[in-house]
C-alpha cells in the first residue's frame, strides 16, 4: 500500500550550497540538544527534558519547505522545530532557564515555546492537543484567503488519542490546508507502538479519512524535504491535508534519565548507524561536495554559537515577581 | 425604544449585530445551520450569513473546540455553540488546559478571543448527563471568563461583550430563560463583565444569584416581602470576573446573606462567596450565612424528584428566615 519515499544516494536534491544550508540546520539542532543536556544535569531547569537527537531530519525537512508566516504546532520535543523555523537559541535556552529573556518570559518553560513572529503557534505537553489547534491555524487562512499553511508535528502514540482523529476528519471535510507530520520513532513514552496500534504503518489512519498519506524515512533529510513540499504545496494550491509518517528513532531516552528497559543497547546501536546527519554528510562528501575538514569548522562555529547562546541565557535575569500575575488573560 | 423579546431572541440579535459587524466572527457548532441550532437560537443566521459564517460541525467536540483555538489564535474570532454544557466535558483539555492556558504560558504572546455559548441547568426532566450546571468548575480555572445571564436584557449586552473580550468566555445560557419574555432596547448597547446588577433594592438581607435562579430569587423575595421581610436581590451576572465588591457593599447594609445557586451544594460557588464575606464584612454580619444548592447527587429525572433536588422558591425562603433567625434549623 505504501512505499517509502528515500532520497536519490547518486544525487543531491538541492543545490550545493542549500544542501549545505541544510546541514548546518541539522548540526545546530545536535549541538542546541547535547547543550540542553549539559544544562538539565546542571540544574538549571526545571521539569523534564525530552530530547530530539535522532530525529533532526523530520524538523529540518519539514520546517526547510515553509515560509517565515507558515504556522506550526508541536510537542513537548520540540526544540528542533523551533531552530528549524527559525526561533533563536538565545531565547530558546533563556526559557529553559526560565529566564526573563525567554520566549514566555520564563512562564511557559521548554514544553510551551511560542513565537507568533514565525508562526510557532505553541509547543504542547498534552499528547495530541497541538493537532486541532494546528487545524483551526489552517481554517484561519483558508478564510482569510491567504496562502499560509499550518504543519502540526506530533509523536506515533498522539495517533491513539482522540482530538487527532477529530481533527483529521474536521480538516478532510474542509479541505483545510494543513499538513500533519507523524514522527514516528517507535515509542510512545515507554510503550512501543506496535502494541499500542494493529496497523504497520501509522499512515493507514490518514487513509481512514481520505487524507493522502505518504511514508517518509525520516532520517533522510531530503527525502523528508521533498515529501512536506509535495504536502506543503498541495495545501497552498487548495488540495487540503496531507498525512506524512516519517520513520524515525529517538537515540535517547524519552526524556532525560529515562531507563530504556524497554529496548535493546543493539536496536537503538543500529539506529544510530542510521544517524540523519551522518548520512547527509557523507552523501555530500561522497558525492564531493564538502570535505571532512570543512564539516569540522562547520560543527565548530556551531559549537561556538550555542556556547554564545547559552551565556546569554546564563546572564539573562530571572523574571520579576509582578510577571505572576500578567498575561493571565 | 424597547419591546419585549425573550432570552433566545436576545442572544439570535447579538449573534446577529456580531456578525454583521465584525467580519472576523464565525459561528460554530452543531446543528446550528440549517436546523438553526436545538434551541432555535441561530435560527436564520445560516440564511442570513450563509455557510462559511454559520458552520455546522461534526460531533466532535474536542475537535472543534482546537480547531476554534488555533482560528482564534491566528485572527479570527470563533463563537462556539455547545449544545448542552455537559458536553464540554468531553472537550475539557482544549478548554481548560489549552485556551485557558495558552495566553500565560506564551508570556502574554497569544490571546485565544474565544467564545463558547453553552446552555446548562434543570428543569426540564433532561436527567444527569443534561441537566448540570457547571460554571463552578469553570471559573476555578484562571484564563476563562464565565458568564451566567438570567435576562433577554442582560443576555444580549452580555454576550455583545463576550465577543468584545480578547480571552476565552464561557458563556452559560439556561435552557429554561430560552422562552422567558424581557425588555430589551432596540438600540445597541452592551454591559460590561463583571458588573453585578441589583436586580431588587432590599434592607433586611442580601440574596445574591446568578441565572435562573436570579428570577426564583426575585420570586421569593415577594413571598418574603408579604412577611415583611425586604430583600436585595444581587444578579451576579459573571462569576469570573467576580464583583464581589457589590456583595460586600449590600452586606454591610444588610447585614445578612443568602447564596443561591443551581449547582451542587458541596463545593459549589456559594462556599466562596461565603468565605469572601465572612472574610472582608465579618463584623457586619447578624447571622449566619446561608447556601442554598442542589442536593448532591446527579440531577434525577423525574420532575418531581427534580424538583426537590433543584432549589426552588421555597427553599430559598426558608433559607432567608434561617439567616435572619426567624426560623431555626
Ligand atoms: C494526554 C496525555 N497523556 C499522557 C501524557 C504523558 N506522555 C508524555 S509524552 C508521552 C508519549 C507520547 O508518545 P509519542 O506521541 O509517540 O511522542 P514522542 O514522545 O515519542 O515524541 C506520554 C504518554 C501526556 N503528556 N498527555
Ligand atoms: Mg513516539
């Protein structure tokens, strides 16, 4: 029933240098996630951490296909995103921090990014709630007459709740233009979705609703591009919701400190064989596009610019206790 | 000029006025196009503004309910109909733990101007899963206001505000006001939330309602009034925001209240305006505060157990004789 759409290994899909716009992006969201780490064992946030290593190419994908005022919900995970979208770490990390300089003032913390300038329409910790929202962003500009389109992100187990099938049916019934991204890494929390859903493919679902649905790896960055154009495009164009189901896989626990009873070291040691940006790299090295050593300053300057970022969250201040009782409405 | 119109008819004027002068509004719901809602209170609208203002949904509560958030969100204002209040229940997460939420966690960032109209309260033999009167639970949640209107009057300048407002409203209709008759002006005109109004001036004691209630206190105050006793009626109209002010004000003149509410005793509102009173007008008070509610236990069906479960008229009497210690418990 479906295939799954990878890249061609003998070509890049985009230019040279847009490829390796791309690949910065990939790095950045790495280095922004390993940084997040440092900071949770240091104490300087609060709650849990979810992390997105291993699943960069989704965001990146997806997120490289969108205009500036293009809307987005997203989860939990979802740091990734944001970058992908164009949030800065800057504000990123202040929020972790919960610092005045974040993007909620420090109210909000790392599940409830917003930034309405680039259409990020909210981070969610409720399993599935982004989606209707999404749907409602993609209602707006089908009755404003813009060409916007809305993208909601959510994980294999957000499938099993009920808002996602309401809302793919809502968005069926009124050729709404969204797209709705399933980054399937196998795992809802600690359950593995196989037994939590009879279907092999999550994408089956999508069907249920006479939404178009197609099957992505989800670490193969260009094919994950060209698969949200083709969604991305349809929407603009007025041919409604389309269902992505990128296959992916969290290298990490759930969140930080998770266990991971439930896998094996030898499934998630494949999986990383399979990292999304050491495949995008060597295929851009294979094919001669950039050298090993410009792929080390480029993670470098990276390196640096989160390190940057970082200070700057460190020296933000904490918000003022007025700050409780504004924006209650 | 005014004439006499009922409750329903005031809310089908506003819908109408909100409508026609704000492009950005739509209506939502079930059954409300077409049919012209269950209540026949969008009767017409459908025919007037047609089906991309007055939107018929799928029973999918939660769904729409989302799908209203994100369209708030991103510049529309959704008027939501839930056709009977114990529905909301199912959509709780998008209500409360979304669009309540979503202005706060953003830092003031995004604002949901949402409207939910919702008709709630006993009295018709609808039995426990159509008879609730909720409004308690919605106004324990910070980022929701809630509206109880218990006049054509106050129901179309209310719910004209409603719609003014940039945050959630959930706005409590009474299935039993529907057909109740009320001077309403021809002018336009709107009453600002969280405003009590003195439905009866009174000397003796202070009854303070809200919703149908307001009119079974104005009830007893007649059969009070033979008695010789003088009550003041206070219509709270919202309960967030809360005039408490207003009560505490007719209290120290009174020197004795009464709260009534619809809703189940235990853990109703009433506690909180009583702890407000004893809290700020303690050395006003004569007598001990008296909370007239339903029974705890679900709404039966039958109408003469529903009534003795509902407050009604008599008990609200009894209840002031308590408080003024004419009769003792
Ligand atoms: C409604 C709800 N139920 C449960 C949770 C707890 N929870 C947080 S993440 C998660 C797993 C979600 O899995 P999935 O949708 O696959 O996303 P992933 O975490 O894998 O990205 C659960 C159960 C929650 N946040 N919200
Ligand atoms: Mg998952």
């Amino acid at each position: 029933m479906f295939n799954l759409e990878v890249s061609d290994p003998a070509k890049l899909l985009f230019s040279k240098d847009d490829s390796l716009r791309i690949l910065e992006q990939l790095i950045t969201i790495r280095k922004f996630e390993e940084k997040s780490i440092e900071l949770y064992k240091s104490g300087l946030m609060g709650g849990s951490l979810h992390g997105y290593i291993g699943q960069e190419a989704v965001a990146v994908g997806v997120c490289s296909q969108l205009n500036k005022d293009d809307y987005l919900t997203v989860t939990y995970r979802s740091r990734g995103q944001a970058i992908a979208k164009g949030a800065s770490i800057e504000k990123l990390f202040a929020e972790m921090m919960g610092k005045v300089d974040g993007y909620c003032k420090g109210k909000g913390g790392p599940m409830h990014i917003t930034d309405l300038e680039i259409g990020f329409l909210g981070a969610n910790g409720i399993v599935g709630a982004g989606i209707p929202i999404a749907t409602g962003a993609a209602f707006s500009a089908k009755k404003k007459g813009t060409s916007q389109v809305s993208v909601t992100f959510f994980g294999d187990g957000a499938t099993n709740q009920g808002v996602f099938h309401e809302a793919l049916n809502l968005a069926s019934i009124w050729k709404l233009p969204v797209v709705f991204v399933c980054e399937n890494n196998l795992y809802s929390e600690m359950s593995p979705i196989a037994d939590m859903v009879p279907n092999e493919h999550l994408a089956e679902r999508a069907l249920a609703y006479h939404i178009p649905a197609v099957i992505v790896d989800g670490n193969d960055v260009e094919a994950v591009c060209k698969v949200a154009q083709e969604a991305i495009e349809r929407a603009r164009n007025n041919g409604g919701p389309t269902f992505i189901e990128a296959k992916t896989y969290r290298q990490q626990g759930h969140m930080f400190g998770d266990a991971e009873t439930y896998r094996t070291k030898e499934e998630v040691n494949e999986w990383k064989k399979k990292d999304p940006i050491q495949l995008f790299t060597n295929k851009q090295i294979e094919l001669g596009y950039i050298t090993d050593e410009l792929v080390e300053q480029l993670s470098h300057e990276i390196e640096l610019k989160v390190e940057k970022a970082y200070q700057f969250a460190l020296n933000s201040e904490q918000p003022n206790y007025d700050e409780i009782f504004t924006d209650v409405f | 000029m005014t004439r006499q119109i009922t409750y329903a008819e005031a809310i089908n004027e506003a819908l109408d006025e909100i409508l026609r002068d704000d492009e950005s509004v739509f209506l939502l719901g079930e059954d409300i196009g077409h049919y012209g809602g269950v209540f026949k209170v969008t009767k017409g609208l459908y025919d007037k503004f047609g089906g991309d203002r007055v939107i018929d949904t799928p029973i999918s509560e939660s769904g729409f309910i989302g799908l209203g958030i994100g369209a708030a969100m991103t510049g529309l204002k959704p008027v939501i109909e839930i056709m009977w209040i114990d529905f909301t229940l199912v959509a709780i997460d998008q209500i409360l733990n979304q669009a309540a939420k979503f202005s706060y966690m953003s830092g003031g960032q995004s604002k949901v101007p949402l409207v939910i109209r919702t008709q709630g309260g006993g009295g018709r033999g609808n039995g426990a899963q159509h008879s609730q009167s909720l409004e308690g639970l919605f106004a324990q949640f910070p980022g929701v206001k809630v509206v109880c209107p218990s006049t054509p009057y106050d129901v179309k300048g209310l719910l004209k505000s409603s719609v003014a407002e940039n945050c959630p409203v959930i706005f409590i209709e009474h299935k039993m006001l529907y057909n109740t008759k009320g001077e309403v002006p021809e002018e336009d005109y709107s009453i600002p939330l969280g405003k009590a109004d003195i439905k009866r001036k009174g000397s003796d004691v202070t009854i303070v309602s809200l919703s149908r209630m307001v009119q079974f206190s104005l009830n007893a105050a007649k059969e009070l009034e033979k008695e010789g006793i003088d009550a003041e009626i206070i219509d709270l109209r919202s309960l967030a925001p809360l005039d408490i002010e207003t009560v505490i004000e007719s209290v120290k003149r009174t020197n004795r209240i009464v709260v009534v509410h619809e809703a189940h005793t235990t853990f109703g509102w009433g506690a909180e305006i009583v702890s407000r009173v004893q809290q700020d007008a303690f050395d006003y008070l004569d007598g001990p505060i008296i909370r007239v509610g339903a029974e705890d236990v679900p709404i039966p069906y039958n109408l003469e157990l529903e009534k003795e479960v509902l407050p009604q008229v008599k008990d609200i009497v009894k209840a002031v004789k308590e408080a003024l210690y004419i009769e003792v418990k």
